[in-house]
C-alpha cells in the first residue's frame, strides 16, 4: 500500500511542477488527457488498488482523489492564466479602425447573399397596394392595452381576448403585440380620412411552435376609412392584389362570414387555389381553396373611440399572417424554418 | 363545440341526403360558424354486414384462436377471431376485406397459416359501448325470427332499431368556438339550429316545455348579495331520486357531443345544458342541510375561503370569486364549478336543482383566478338570455320526471333582482345596407331573413325597425343588424370587380424605403439577412458579455424567451455559431427592433441594422465589415461619412473596434468580437459584428447627388506608399493629403505582416490630378506630391516613411 501511496504522491509532485512549464491553452489540452485522463498514470493505479483491504482501499483511494482534485485545481489556475495572457495578448493587438471601408478590396470572393423571403414578401405587399393608394405605416412592437385591445372594441375580461393568447409584460397594461391591428388605432388618431394605409410588422402570440405557429411572426394590416368605401371595395382591392401578390390573373376569392371584434361586419376571405385551378391538391388540402384573410368593415366603435364620426365616415380593414402568403407562395411546409436562419435554406431566396 | 344534426333536427329540417347534408353544412360554414371537422356517427356505414357463424373450429398452430366459416349470403368466408364467445350459428356483424371500420381498412390476414378475410366485431369496435370481451353477440337463428334480424348478408345498420338508429345515427359536426364568442346564443343546439333554419329557409319549431306543476311548499330561502353578480335564481327541490346509469339515448347524445355520461341527474343537467345553453347544477339535499329547509347564499368568497370542486381539487376563493353557499360553508363555485362535497352519488335521494343568470364578465373574473374552464364558464362568460334561466329549470324537470323516479317536493323559487334588457329596439335606415355591403339586396329578402332570425321587424319609411330578442346580447346597433343580413343573403352576391378607388397620392415612407435599400445593399455584398426571435435570455446575454438591463416578459413561453432583448448582438452571435459547420466565410445581417427600459409605461423601441461577418481563416474581419458598412454610407447617399473613433465596450476587442458616428451623433459600434466570447459560443474562427440604429438616419441623406465636371485635360494618376505607425491613423493621414488640383485619393494596397514591423502599416495611395484649365506641366505633379510629402513629415515625424 505504501507503494502505491508514494507513486500517486510522485505524481503529485511531478505534476504540479510540470503544469508550471505549460505554454499555451493546447498544452493544457494534452497534459490533461495524458494526465487525468482515463488511460493516465494516476487512472492505472486507481485501478490496481482494488487488490487492497477495504480500509487500505479507502484509504488511497481518498488520498488518490485529493491528489486529483488538486492537480485539476492548479491545471485550471494555469489554464486561466493562459487565456487571460491571450486575451491581454489580443487586446494589445491594435488595428487602423479609420482605414475607409467603401475602398478595401476585399471580401470580393463572397458569392451574392439573399434577402430574407419574409422582407421580400414584406415589398412585394408594399409596392403592389401602394398602386392602389395606400402608404405604410408602422407602429411600436410593444404595445399598451388599450392600442392592442381596448380601443379594438375589446375591453379587459371580453372572451374575445381568448382568441388570442397574449405575452404581458405588465398584466392588462403593456404588452408585445398579438397583432397589427394597434397600428390601426395609431393611424387613425394622428391622421383624419381619407386614410389608407397597409401596416406591416412583427406580432407575438403565446403558443407553442409547431410547423404552422412561431410564437413570433409577421402579419400586415391594410385599413382603408373614407366617406364610402364598402365591403365590394374591400373584396374588389383585395382581389386585385393577390393577382399581383400570387402573379396569377384567374384569382377568384370566396368570403365567409367571421368575427373580429373590431370588425362589423366580419369575415374570412379565401382565395382559389393558385396551385390547382380549384381541382383539389395538396396545398389546398383537397378544398379547392386558400384560406387567406381576415376583414371586414371597421365596427363603429372602434372609429367612436378614436374620435371618427361613424355617420359621416366608413371604411374596411383586413389582415394575415405574411408567412402565410410566403408558405404558399414558395411551397413551404414548415413555419419554424423562417427563424432557424439556416444558410442553407436562406441562401436559396436569389430575389433580390 | 360540438353539433348534433340529429338533436337540431328536433328544432328545424336537416335533409337525409347525405349530398344535401354536407351543401347545408358547407353553406352553414360560410353564413354562420366554421366547421372544423364533420363525424359520422355510427361509423360503419355501409361496411358491417350481417353474418351467421356456419362451422367453428380451432386453429392448429394457436391455442386462442379460432377458425371459423362465416355466412354472408352469397358465398361463405373464413375468419379468424380470438373472441373466446363465439359459437356455432352466432349471428354477428361482420366487416369484410376491404372495408372500414373506425377508419380503419380491414384487410386479409394470415394467422400462422390460416387466412382471414374479415373482421367480427365487438360492441367497442362497432362505437356502441365500452364492452370488448368478445363479439357482439346478435343471437342465433332461433333469435332471429324474434328480434328481426332475418337477413344475413344485409347491412347492420338497417336492423338496429328504428329509435335506436335514429339516436345513434348521427352526424356530429365541431364548429370554431372562437368566431362565435360574442354570441353566447349559439352555445346551445337551440341556437345552432335557429341558423339552421335560417341559412335554408326552414320552419323553426321551438320546443314545447310544460312548466312545472307544484303544490308543494316553499321550503328554499334565497339571498342574493350582489344584484349585479346574480340578476336570476331558479331552483326547486325533487324527492324520491334513484340515481343511476341515465337512458341509452342520453348517453349516446351526450357522448358524441364529448361529453363524459356520468349518472341520470348529472347527465340531465347537461343534456338541458348542451341543448338551450344554460348551464345547470344539482345538490344533493343531504349534504347541505340537515332538514328539508333550505338556505341558499349566493355571495361574494371571503379571502381564502376553501372548497373542493367537482374535479377534487382544493381550491383556495379569493374576492374574485362568487360561491353557493349555506349558512356555514359554499357548496360551489357560483357559474364556474360544483363542489365536491355536495355531489350527486349512488346515496342520493333528493337534489336541489339550480339554475341562475350571472354576470358574463364577473364569472369569467372568478373562472380565470382558479384556473377552471368549464362548460358551464364556457357559456356564462358569453352572456346568457335572462329568459332561459326558468325554461332550462323547466325542461330539466320535465326531463327528470319523465325519466327517473323523481317527484317534485318543493315549490319553484324564482328570484329576478336585475330586470336585465327589455327588448331592444334599433332602427334601420334602409340605404345604409347597400352602402356597407355593396350589394344590392331586396328588402324583402331583408324583413324575411330578420324574421326568420327571430328579429321582428317593420319597414317605416326609410328605415328597418326591429325588434331583439333578448337571446341575441350581440346585436346593440345597425351596423349588427346589416351583418345578419348580408351574411344570410350571401357575400358571394358581392359582385367582385376590378378596383375601382379613388386615386390618392402616396407618400413614400422614407424609414421603411431605407430599410428596403440597405437590405439590397447587404444582400448583394454577399449577405444572407436573417430574422431572429426578439425574445431572448439571461444566459445569452451573458454569453456576449453584454449588461445591459432587459425587460422581462411576465407568462414566457419558456424560459429561453423571456426577455425582450436591448440587443441585436446575442442573437447574432448565436446565429453565427449555428452556422459555422454549414460555411466557412459568410455575413449575415438583420434589421429588428431592440427594446430599452425607460420612464414611459412603453420601452423605448430603437431600430437597429446589425452585421457579422465570420471566415474560419480570413484574418481581420474588422475590414470586411466595415467595408459593408461604408457601402451603405455611399449607397444611401448620406449627408456626411460615418466617422470611426473611440474604443467600443463588451463584447469587442478593445483595439479592434470603434465606436461609430454620423454628423457628431453616436449611432453604434463596430468590431471584432473578443476570445471570450466567441469561446462562450463555441465559435471556431473569426468574427467582426456591427450594430448601429438606423432610427435617424433618413433624416441625413442628401436630396440630391452633387456632380462634379469632369475635366477636358488629362488627369494624372500618382502612386504613394506610405509606412506609419500604428499609433498614428489613416484618417488623420489623408485629411493632410490636400491640393487644389488633388481630385481623389484612392487605396490601391494596405499590407501588414513580416516585411514591416508589427506596429507598422504599409499603405499605397493612387492620388489623381486633375486640371480645368490646362494640361499639366512636367514637374508640376512631382513638386506637388514633394509638398503632399512634407506636409506629413511635418505632421507626424518618425510615425511616417515613405517608400
């Protein structure tokens, strides 16, 4: 036993001195392996001890790992040491941060990038209703409740808040965004009709991701108020934009009653599927039909409670999910790869 | 929510074609409620045959199984069944190869040698019960003749009994509860088939309810303590109960609706529940007071007051909730859910049966601060009709007396405190309907469509004036009213045209238009633009060393996303490190708000552009950055250059990064992220990061391009290498480079490495001359650049050298 003890004491010794003489954070890589590691000199005596009693077993053994542990403790002492040298080495490193950048000649081996399919989608919205009129318009992520809610016609403790699951940072008073709507009630106290205006922006829901929900995704809100504009304005402005949106001539929509508390009347609106003529496919799922869009004609009291005379003026307002029209644009199956930022699925949008 | 056609069939007509049942459920999905999803019920169809079990024996190589030789009719088929009661002449429902039971394709199968060709079912498989020892078992030939099941090889459907058939038989239909929430009407079949009778232009035929007939005595004492909490309470006391299985029809209903049969009371109650929408509840006598006279408190909880609810959970009340109480204790939690205490069980013999009215927003309060959604909150938070509280009592003791052994033993309590709305009255002017809709709609399809939602109405000059039933919470203007007729009408009416707006000038959104221009700029110098979550946490911002204070989110989804991050930075590096293994040079680049803690209710949203460049091997990154950034600067057109000084803070290298500024305003910082923390991240390699808020920046581009002539003379190009020390900056050197005639100075090479000293860095500079007025003369460029030459000895001493 005694034998043993003075082997893991040399060790010790030698150990210590030599962890002193490291140079650089790979020599500390190998003395590791080589010295605490599973096929080390101390590793091989800890394991003939088992022809030892058990109080002598106990014994080295105890002795065995204080000698381990301490050695670890000066490795990582030495190790620290070393990194904070290189730190201080690279932090003594000066470079001409004034040198011009728009005349370097490099980086020219860089293959052209990509613009994420959500921006793209995001100009693609914007410049095919800005032939119609309407401007872009945004508003603060985070919202309060009463942009986000209350002025929407939807008052603290309505069941209508259940149709949306909402992040709060203070209950009932700020929160990130469930939709773009609030943009809605910004626009409509700063500016009087005519109003025409398409918001789009990020929008947060507390529910768990699956290929169809991202607990952040982007939506865009279009809102129109003047003296006339109904719900056959709403649905012909629509339908000429997802013509141009889906580049597809023969769009026909379908409407659907709905509810938005926001909204009176409210409803859905479909669209023919772009993929199969109607004739049923997968992307439809055999329907024939797209569900797209939510609308309707902007209820009173949302326009009451931004100061809007309702028997003067009207107007309508609709919205979706833009990774939706993305998804079915491009045939993506899976919402969650938009923010995984993968390169490999990125680098494959070459639309800029 | 889920629909039974064949209990709306007992209010309005649901047609038996199966084609013209799934038009009406289709129309009914665009005018009404979405339908998520259609069952059919019982669902074999047509693929259980009737069979007679002809020969039986057992399978040689499988001690449980036998074979048996089943008679279809026409022909005779071999299956192989484990059942252990099957027998010789057993009349069974079989499915055959190739048809479908529960959604299942039965197929042929071999059992260790012996094929099978066919399923015989067990009353589980078959949907119409629990039972699943063997299979159901249709008698024998014997039996036959009795019970009529006189033809094997016809369909099993056919011979289960008229009145069972039609129970059983049904089509469930589960509609979207979350476009329905401001119509608490529709949470009951009453209501579902009022719209059903109104999309197909259908008789609607309310249901006949006997009121209660009693002589016996008040022996029930009500207070209410809050009139606005509890406007009705209806309850009565019945006597002699049995408790047990309830009837088959109920059962059967109530479990294709998804909800669970428990005993004949309970099961009554929401039978009443699921058919008018007014939640019930029934106490058993005993446990909550010791004689027949009862005392009932509907009132405020104290704090901390405790009960058990039906589901066994301890519940600890807060002054959010409203309870049911006796003297001593509560026996519920009053709209949202029973107390266990007082449960109906086996030993019950006499309830008390309750039905009130509640304030939507007051239940819905108390519901969410104990965490319960039931059916019964489900309904109550929506609003229900004053005038259903006493019906629903009434048909639930029409329903008790007809099936159980119950008597009446009290008489009925009424209580309203809080006459809640007359009929509401809203006028109509009849142009606005086309001036909302854009369709033209005939008025008498207007006055039929109202009428036939129970919305009496008359046409008074101009105007629609008509008359809400109180069921219909949601209707308060005309706007509400215009919906229910162009939602009955059709808004495939609509004729959808070409657009036809007015013509309104659009002003370019100059925030949104940089936006659009720096992220072409990027993409096109070999960018990839990225999208991450804003959410992040403690330990990335940890990671990128960076101390800012982040907001928190009160409900995260998870603690990996619980902050709102004040910084572009973490996410990118993460992002980044995601991506090494997949590249080995790339940039990659966002533009996303961050979000910053201030005095204001709302943070402080700054928009911000952030870049990283990474390359396993190029040294330097810095540059490669700055390059991109130096090309937005040109590209945009700003009104000054970015002006890069003072050291950067966390997560840089100190001396390699700078902070940033345009026109003396700080916007960001650029540089080379430190060992540290590319360690923390795993990366292997070198990254350069910049992170500016473009916010202001539209504010600072020029509205034009200034042009400069372009001289008719020949220009003069001349090189200059210069070595300085790297305690003196470029910068500073070419602001010193000035001439007249001195049109641009160009970097044609930088070089650092083992030629010159560490500290030392060797530039090359292209200076071109130019002159408007005459060609130049032979030393006149050699004197100047002599000049150029001096000026900068004179300026930075032994820190320059030319070569």
């Amino acid at each position: 036993m005694e034998n043993i003890k003075r082997d893991v004491e040399k060790i010790w010794k030698t150990s210590i001195d030599s962890i002193e003489t490291l140079g650089s954070l790979e020599d500390v890589k190998k003395f590791y392996s080589t010295n605490l590691g599973k096929n080390s000199n101390l590793s091989t005596i800890l394991k003939s001890i088992s022809k030892l009693t058990v109080t002598e077993r106990k014994e080295v053994g105890q002795f065995a790992n204080q000698v381990k542990t301490d050695i670890s403790n000066s490795l990582k002492q030495k190790e620290d040491k070393l990194k904070q040298a290189l730190y201080d080495k690279e932090d003594s490193e000066i470079i001409d941060t004034t040198i011009p950048g728009s005349q370097l000649n490099i980086g020219k081996d860089l293959n052209i990038g990509s613009i994420h399919p959500i921006s793209a989608m995001i100009k693609l919205i914007e410049d095919t209703f800005a032939v119609y009129g309407f401007e872009i318009a945004e508003g603060p992520e985070i919202e309060t409740d009463w942009f986000c809610f209350q002025a929407l016609n939807i008052p603290i403790g309505h069941p209508a808040r259940d149709m949306q699951d909402t992040f709060y940072i203070k209950e009932d008073e700020l929160l990130p965004r469930t939709h773009t709507s609030s943009v809605q009630i910004r626009t409509m106290q700063e500016h009087t009709p005519p109003i025409r205006i398409i918001a789009p922006g990020k929008v947060y829901r507390n529910e768990n991701s699956d290929p169809r929900h991202s607990f952040m995704f982007y939506q865009f809100e279009g809102l129109v108020i003047d003296e006339s504009s109904n719900l056959k304005d709403l649905a012909s402005v629509l339908q000429g934009a997802l013509k141009k949106i889906f580049n597809d001539d023969s769009i026909k929509l379908r409407i659907r009653n709905s509810y938005f508390p926001f909204t009176e009347p409210s409803i859905e609106i479909d669209c023919s599927c772009i993929f199969c003529s109607m004739k049923g496919c997968n992307v439809c799922s055999y329907k024939g039909w797209l569900e797209l869009l939510g609308a309707g004609m902007v209820h009173p009291q949302v326009l009451r409670n931004v100061n809007i005379d309702p028997n003067k003026y009207q107007g309508f307002a609709f919205g979706t999910g833009i990774e939706r029209l993305v998804m079915i644009k491009d045939r993506i199956n899976d919402t969650r790869l938009f923010y995984e930022n993968d390169i490999r699925f990125l680098s494959q949008f070459k639309n800029i | 929510m889920k629909i039974s056609l064949s209990l709306i069939k007992e209010y309005t007509y649901i047609p038996d074609n199966k084609k013209s049942l799934y038009d009406l459920i289709d129309e009914f999905a665009k005018k009404s409620v979405d339908v998520d999803e259609i069952r059919e019920y019982p669902n074999f169809g047509e693929d259980i045959i009737i069979g007679e079990v002809k020969e039986i024996y057992k399978h040689k190589n499988a001690d449980r199984l036998y074979v048996t030789k089943v008679d279809i009719k026409d022909k005779e088929i071999q299956i192989v069944t484990g059942a252990p009661n099957v027998y010789k002449g057993m009349i069974v429902p079989v499915v055959l190869e190739g048809s479908e039971i529960n959604g299942q394709k039965i197929e042929k199968h071999d059992f260790r040698g012996e094929a099978s060709y066919g399923m015989m079912c067990s009353e589980k498989e078959l949907g119409l019960g629990e039972n699943h020892s063997g299979i159901l078992d249709l008698g024998s030939r014997s039996f036959e003749s009795r019970s009529g099941y006189k033809s094997i090889g016809s369909l099993f459907t056919d011979h289960i009994g008229e009145s069972l058939q039609s129970i059983i038989k049904d089509t469930i239909i589960d509609i979207d509860n979350k476009v329905i929430s401001q119509r608490g009407d529709l949470f009951s079949h009453h209501g579902i088939a009022r719209e059903f009778a109104t999309i197909e232009h259908k008789p609607f035929s309310e249901r006949i309810i006997t009121p209660i007939k009693t002589n016996k005595r008040n022996n029930l004492k009500v207070t209410i303590e809050d009139k606005n909490f509890c406007n009705r309470y209806c309850a009565i006391t019945i006597d002699n109960i049995k408790v047990e299985e309830s009837p088959f029809w109920i059962r059967e209903r109530l479990k294709n609706l998804g909800i669970k049969p428990i005993n004949n009371i309970v099961d009554i109650t929401n039978y009443v529940m699921v058919n008018l929408g007014q939640p019930l509840h029934a106490f058993d006598v005993s446990k909550i007071s010791e004689n027949t006279d009862l005392e009932i408190k509907v009132r405020k909880a104290k704090q901390n007051e405790e009960i058990t609810t039906l589901d066994s959970k301890k519940r600890v009340l807060t002054k959010n909730n409203y309870v049911i109480a006796t003297k001593n204790k509560s026996i519920g939690i009053a709209g949202v859910m029973g107390g266990k205490e007082s449960e109906i069980d086996e030993s019950t013999q006499s309830i008390l049966l309750e039905s009130a009215s509640f304030n939507p927003l007051l239940v819905r309060k108390s519901a969410k601060s104990v965490n319960i959604r039931s059916e019964a909150v489900l309904r109550y938070e929506k609003g229900i009709s004053q005038s259903l509280t006493l019906k629903a009592l009434n048909y639930a003791v029409e329903l008790i007396l007809q099936n159980t052994t119950g008597e009446i033993s009290s008489s009925v309590t009424d209580i309203v405190t809080n006459k809640v709305v007359a009929d509401l009255i809203i006028k109509l002017d009849i142009s606005k309907i086309e001036k909302v809709l854009g369709m033209e709609i005939p008025l008498k399809d207007t006055s039929n469509i109202l009428a036939s939602l129970n919305i009496k109405n008359k046409q008074v000059g101009n105007f629609m004036v008509a008359t809400i039933p109180d069921e219909r919470l949601d209707i308060k203007e005309d706007i509400d009213l215009i919906e229910e007729i162009g939602r009955i009408y059709g808004y495939e009416n609509i004729d959808i045209e070409e657009p036809n707006m007015k013509v309104m000038s659009v002003r370019k959104n100059v925030v949104f238009d940089i936006n659009n221009k720096i992220i072409s700029i990027i993409a096109s110098l070999g960018g990839y633009e990225i999208k991450t979550y804003s959410f992040i946490n403690q330990d990335l911002m940890n990671k990128s060393l960076i101390e800012t204070d982040a907001i928190k989110i009160l409900n995260p989804i998870s603690p990996d996303f619980d902050l709102l991050r004040p910084s572009l930075i973490p996410s990118v590096i993460y992002t980044v490190s995601n991506n090494q293994r997949h590249k080995d040079t790339f940039i990659l680049y966002e533009i996303a708000n961050v979000y910053l803690k201030n005095n204001d209710l709302q943070p402080k949203e700054e928009r911000h552009l952030i870049a990283a460049y990474f390359s396993k091997d190029k040294e330097e990154p810095f540059f490669y950055m700055k390059r991109v950034l130096d090309t937005i600067n040109t590209y945009l057109n700003l009104t000054n250059i970015f002006e890069y000084r003072n050291k950067a803070e966390k997560p840089f290298f100190k001396n390699k990064s700078s902070k940033i500024y345009i026109d003396g305003d700080y916007i960001g910082e650029i540089g080379d992220i430190s060992s540290a923390v590319k360690e923390n991240f795993g990366i292997y390699g070198n990254l350069s990061i910049f992170d500016i808020n473009i916010d202001n920046l539209h504010n600072k581009i020029n509205k034009f391009i200034s042009i400069k002539d372009i001289s008719k003379f020949p220009e003069i190009k001349e090189d200059i290498t210069i070595l300085y020390k790297n305690k003196i900056n470029l910068k500073d050197i070419l602001d010193k480079i000035n001439d007249t005639n001195l049109r641009t100075k160009e970097i044609i090479d930088i070089y650092k490495g083992s030629k010159i000293n560490t500290d030392e860095i060797s530039i090359t500079l292209r200076l071109i001359f130019e002159n408007f007025e005459r060609t130049f003369l032979g030393t006149e460029i050699k004197e100047k650049i002599d000049n150029i030459k001096s000026i900068l000895s004179e300026n930075f001493k032994d820190n320059i050298t030319f070569r």
